[in-house]
C-alpha cells in the first residue's frame, strides 16, 4: 500500500472524534437543544403525573423529579374515565386506518408510480394539492359527507375519511416508482396480472415503507381529536383522546391528573414506535430493492 493510499484510507475512516473542539462542540449542542426540546416536554409530564399533593407543579425551573411520587392520579384518571372502553374505540378505529391505509395506498403508489396512463402527472398534482389544504378547511364538508351518509356518531364515521391520505399515496408512489422496470416488465412476460404484480412483486420491494405507513397513520388515527370530537355526540363511543377531556373539565385545578391521563393515552404509541422502531427506521433509509 502507497503512502498516499494510506493516507486516503485514513480519511476514509476518520473517527467522529477527529473533528474539531469547536465542530464537536456545536454537534452536541444542537444535539442536546433538539433532545430538549422533544423529550423535555414528555418527560416534565410524566413527572407531574407521579407528584404527589405536597409537590409543586408551577415552580420555576420545573422539577422533573417528584418528591412525593404517587400513583394516585392514575388511579383517579382510571375512576373518572372509562379508560378500556375508549381505547378500545380508539384501537378500532386506528387498526382500521392502518388496514386501509396500508391495501389502497399501495395500490395507487402502483398506478402512480409504476402504471403509465394519461393524466397521471395531473392526478398525481392533485393529490399532492390536497397537502397544502389544513384539515380544518374539509371539517365541514367531511361533516357534511358523513351525516347524510347516515354515520354520524357512529365509529364508522370517524374511521372513514382517514381510511387513505394523499402523504401515504406519495410515499408509497415513491417507492414504487424505485422498483426497476425491469422486474415489472419480466412479470410481464411471465403472465402476472395486476393483482399479482401487487402481491408478489410490488409487496415484498416497498414493506419497509409500508411499515413507515402503518406506523404514520395509526399515531395519527390514535391522537385524532378535533374530527371525533365532532362526529361522536354519545359518550359511550367516544375515543380515547375525546374522552380525556373530561378531565380538563373536572380537574383543571388539578394538573397532576391531566398529565396522568395524558401519559395513559401516549402509552400505546410509545409502545408501538418502541416495537417498531427498527422496521421504520429501516423503511425510510431503504432505497434498494430486494433481489
């Protein structure tokens, strides 16, 4: 090996500690403001979630750590909501999502992304138009939609506009489109109809943004709360996210209560993104397709 060799192997593989004092220090720092910044809202909730009655919520700098832990306000979060049955209204209708999410934005990422057909690029502006629309502007009409369909307050109605969403149909037409062409065109040639190019060809090259999918639109059908609140009028279908606020109105004095029930309806995301993590990390840096 030359001397110039080595020296390029050298940099080829110098060490993150290589760099300078002053580049580290401003990589760890932003690092440490970003960490901030996203857990240190979740984990101040958690602790007044375990404070007890002697600890102070509102002092100045916040006390992450209780000095009376307790149990107690979940348990009274436990008394004042039927905590099982709305998320099991909430599971229904994320599992929903995902299930509809996951079939039909595969399906149009094929026609987008690997189909050629006139007006494609012209549909495909159009969904990606509707991104630029906040949800609020289609509450009505959505409203609307569901009442005269006969779903209004019912769990049905909540679950059905959320059953595809254009970010989903992009992602997926993405990864289609990284599918070579010569795959597509040899399962062609052997015979394979559409539904057979989904199954056995498109399916198993886009599962890492499939997970990526799943995963997306089940925290957001799982923290949904402007368009249930609106939808559900009985309190024994409510969601999960709509039925906690029945604690911002009988605990408001009392936030060591509301950050218990908060804590209790992040628990099954954080699980899922614990359980997931791995799949979806691995789905967004994927760019290959597997031989």
């Amino acid at each position: 090996m030359t001397k110039n060799q080595r020296v390029l192997r050298r940099r080829q593989f110098k060490s993150r500690w290589d760099m300078l004092p002053g580049e580290m220090i401003l990589r760890y720092s932003l690092l440490f403001l970003m960490l901030a910044v996203s857990v240190g809202p979740f984990l101040w909730q958690l602790g007044t979630s375990l404070k007890g009655p002697g600890d102070d919520v509102y002092g100045f700098p916040p006390s992450f750590i209780p000095g009376d832990p307790t149990l107690e306000n979940f348990a009274t979060v436990l008394r004042t909501v039927p905590v099982p049955r709305y998320a099991w209204h909430s599971l229904l209708v994320a599992t929903g999502t995902v299930i509809t999410n996951c079939v039909f934005a595969t399906m149009a990422g094929y026609a987008l992304g690997i189909a050629r057909f006139r007006g494609r690029l012209l549909i495909l502006a159009l969904v990606f138009s509707t991104l630029l629309l906040p949800g609020e502007v289609t509450l009505t009409s959505n409203f609307l939609t569901i009442n005269s369909l006969g779903l209004a307050n019912t769990l049905v109605g909540v679950f059905l506009p959320g059953a595809i969403h254009a970010i989903n149909v992009l992602l997926m037409t993405a990864a289609c489109s990284a599918i070579p062409d010569s795959i597509i065109e040899a399962s062609i040639l052997d015979g394979a109809s559409t539904v057979q190019r989904i199954r056995h060809v498109v399916w198993p090259n886009v599962r890492g943004m499939i997970s990526v999918v799943a995963l997306m639109s089940f925290i957001g059908s799982w923290d949904e709360f402007l368009w249930p609140l609106v939808v559900l009028t009985d309190p024994e279908k409510y969601t999960l996210t709509v039925g906690m606020q029945y604690l911002q109105a009988n605990f408001g004095t009392n936030p060591r209560v509301v950050a218990a029930g908060t804590i209790i309806a992040l628990l099954p995301i954080i699980a899922l993104f614990v359980a997931m993590q791995k799949q979806f990390f691995k789905g967004v840096e994927s760019g290959a397709v597997k031989g």
